[in-house]
C-alpha cells in the first residue's frame, strides 16, 4: 500500500535521521553509517562500535521499499549515495582483503575496510560475532541489487558479480577449505548469495549467473523455476512441514521468542535445553537446520519472489483469500506474463481476487484451466493499470488447476 500516508511518514523519519544524524562523510569523501550503536537522538563513536556493516540496511528497510514501490526521489538519492561507498569497498584491496569481496565492516571515520580488530574479516564489533564475516551479506546483496534495478545502472551490480564470480569457482574447485580470509574462503562462506542473486535473474531475465544457481544446493525454488525440479521442491517443502510438525503446540500454542518463533528448535541442539540435546532420529525426522534454512520457501512458491520478503521483494501476485484450503504454487513471472498452479480443498466453489504486483500496464488475456486434460474453467480479457491489477478468479473444488496470463501483443 505504498499511497498509505502513515507509512509514507514513518518511512521518511528514517530518511531523516539516516540524512542527518546516523550518516556522514568519511575521510574518504564518502557517505557511511558511522556506528553500529545509535538511537533517534545519538551516535555511539566508540572506536569498536563506529562501523557501518553489512546489517545497515535493516535500519532503513521501510524506507528502501518504500523507494521500490514509489521511485521517491529523495530516498533514492540517499541509498544511491550510500550504496557507491559500498561499491567502492568492495573493489578494494586493503588489509588483505581481495579486491571484489564486500567486507562486513567499513570504519568511521577513515573508511577503511573492518573495524579495530587486526583481521578484517573480524571487526571486533560486538561481544558476539554479529559482524563476523559474512554476517548479514544477504542484505547488502539486496540492497545492491535492488539500487542496480531502481536506477539503471550496473556499476551497483558489481559487488554481485564478483562475489558470484568467486562463489563459483570455489565450487569448480572442489568446494576445499582455504586460508581465513582469503578469496576461496570468502566464497565458502557467502551461501546467501542465492537470493540476490535469483532475484537479479528474475527480474531481468539474464542467464549470465545460471551456471551458480545451477550449483547452490539451497534455493529449491530457483531450481525448480529454472530447471523444472520439482522433485526437489517437494522434498523440500516436505522438509519445512517436518520440521514445524516436530513440536506443532509449540509453534500454535505458546509464546516463544517473539518474532524469533522458528529459532526455538535450536534448543533440542547438545549443551541447550537438555545436555546431551535430543536424539538424532528426532532431529532427522523434524530436519531442523533444512526447515529453518527455508522459512522463506513457501513465501517463494506462494508469491513467484525466488528470495527475501523482505529486501527488493518480486512478490508477482498477492491472493486476496485466506490461506486455509488453499495452495498456489507461481511457475512463471515477469512484467509480460504469469502462471500459477492452484487447489482448493474445500466442498464448494471459491471465489477470490489475485491481485497481480508485477505486471506491466497492458491488456492482457487469462485462461484457468484444468490441469489435467486442459478443461477449461474460465477464461477471459484483463487491463492491468496502477489502479487496477485485480483479477476474480473462480475455482472448482478439489480440481488442480493452472492459470496463465499473458500480454495481448499488437498484432495478434
């Protein structure tokens, strides 16, 4: 909803405090965060804590995809501003860090690449190792991509491709171990790189990183959409659902760890809740690590967004119907078309809207079929403008059924 104006106010008082109080020129010329520790009135300038990181861009989330939805010039500005800093780190050879690795710190005020500690890959931040290479890496990936997308310009990309270039030629090599700190060693740790990664092939449609994404062994979605592996993305979801239904009640029923709900399984781990940690059958048969790696999966399968909701989100389509009974899973999207396979479990006939996020203005034609046999269940003309981008679908019970929508190109 990004004409709701109570957001647009609280998206643009980050912009504020990130304009002018949480930022600055460094010794550089360039624009950084200058502390790990701030508030809305102040700045911690600690030497230990004055670090922008890779974390930052979780301060001013609203407000980078409030410049996604809206284009507002100013947010622009800023990121872009911010972003070069990044750009610029990254192409650095300094403290032995190879040039066209992202570094997790950057210091303030001298800009140089980590932070106090002597390894630049430990910036000795914080009294755990939040900022320990690769920290948060997923979120700068993101930022970078989502920066590339909104202005045009490919010079945001190059952090991407450098990592992506490394990532993969650890991969060629065997997958070894390396030196800490060096550029095989970066590149195994950096297995958030996926995300972004699909996200800029999703959204542009360029084959050029498919050979990477053909190897990551954690993005199910992106394989299935690429390479139709279904297989893989049944085994996968059949992962997720193991591991909530290890302890359902706790998932349902009782309060644990707020926002961080799904982190509670680490405590069936030895040395947490019990010594000795739980039997292994148990943690097999909930597949805890795989489930927890990929809460994002049924966000992916559900919207057509291959990564984080979160940052530089491609979610194509939101249904407008309650989740109970309902399962979609997006095959297909871009600006000129969209596909889906949908399943209602319920008795009756459903009816709801499929509000479509990303497709261009246009005329376009839709057909929901059966998808077996290709029966057709309804069919007809769809205008999609910034006002309207709501299609009323009708779905038969207990059928499987595809939908298709596609651009009705001049000529045909």
């Amino acid at each position: 909803a990004p004409d709701n104006p109570e957001w647009a106010r609280r998206a643009n008082r980050l912009v504020d405090l990130m304009e002018n109080l949480w930022t600055g020129r460094n010794e550089r010329g360039l624009l950084q965060f200058k502390s790990t520790y701030f508030t809305h009135e102040q700045v911690d300038l600690a030497p230990a804590r004055a670090c922008d990181t890779v974390y930052h861009p979780r301060a001013i989330q609203p407000a980078l995809l409030y410049w996604q939805r809206t284009g507002d010039a100013r947010i622009g500005k800023l990121v872009t501003d911010w972003m070069r800093t990044w750009v610029d780190a990254t192409a650095r050879e300094e403290r032995g860090k190879p040039a066209g690795i992202i570094p997790t710190a950057i210091h303030w005020p001298d800009g140089r690449i980590g932070g106090v500690g002597a390894k630049w890959w430990l910036p000795e931040n914080y009294t755990t190792p939040l900022y320990d290479f690769p920290s948060a890496m997923a979120l700068m990936l993101n930022t970078l991509v989502l920066t590339a997308h909104m202005t045009g310009d490919q010079a945001f990309l190059a952090p991407l491709r450098t990592m992506a270039a490394a990532r993969l030629d650890w991969i060629k090599a065997g997958r070894p171990d390396a030196p800490e700190g060096s550029r095989l060693w970066c590149a195994s740790k950096i297995d958030q790189i996926g995300g972004a990664v699909a996200k800029y092939r999703f959204a542009t449609g360029d084959t050029s990183f498919d050979a990477l994404l053909r190897e990551e062994r954690d993005v199910p979605y992106v394989n299935f959409r690429l390479a139709d592996n279904e297989r893989g993305l049944v085994a996968s979801l059949d992962g997720l659902a193991a591991a909530v239904r290890t302890n359902f009640p706790a998932y349902t029923q009782e309060v644990r760890y707020t926002d961080r709900v799904m982190r509670f399984p680490v405590l069936y781990q030895p040395g947490w809740m019990l010594e000795q940690g739980v039997p292994a059958t148990i943690v097999e048969a909930g597949v805890m690590a795989m489930g927890l790696n990929r809460l994002n999966l049924l966000y992916n399968t559900v919207t057509g967004d291959p990564g984080d909701p979160l940052y530089f989100p491609l979610n194509a389509v939101r249904w407008r119907t309650p989740p109970r009974d309902f399962a979609a899973l997006v095959t297909e999207s871009a600006p000129d078309r969209f596909a889906a396979r949908l399943y209602h479990f319920g008795a009756g006939e459903r009816r709801f809207g499929a509000e479509l996020l990303l497709l261009k203005p246009g005329a376009y034609r839709f057909a929901l079929t059966e998808t077996a046999g290709g029966k057709p269940v309804q069919a007809g003309a769809l205008v999609v403008s910034p006002q309207s981008r709501t299609l009323t679908l009708r779905l038969p019970p207990q059928i499987p059924c595809s939908l298709r929508i596609e651009s009705v190109r001049a000529g045909r």
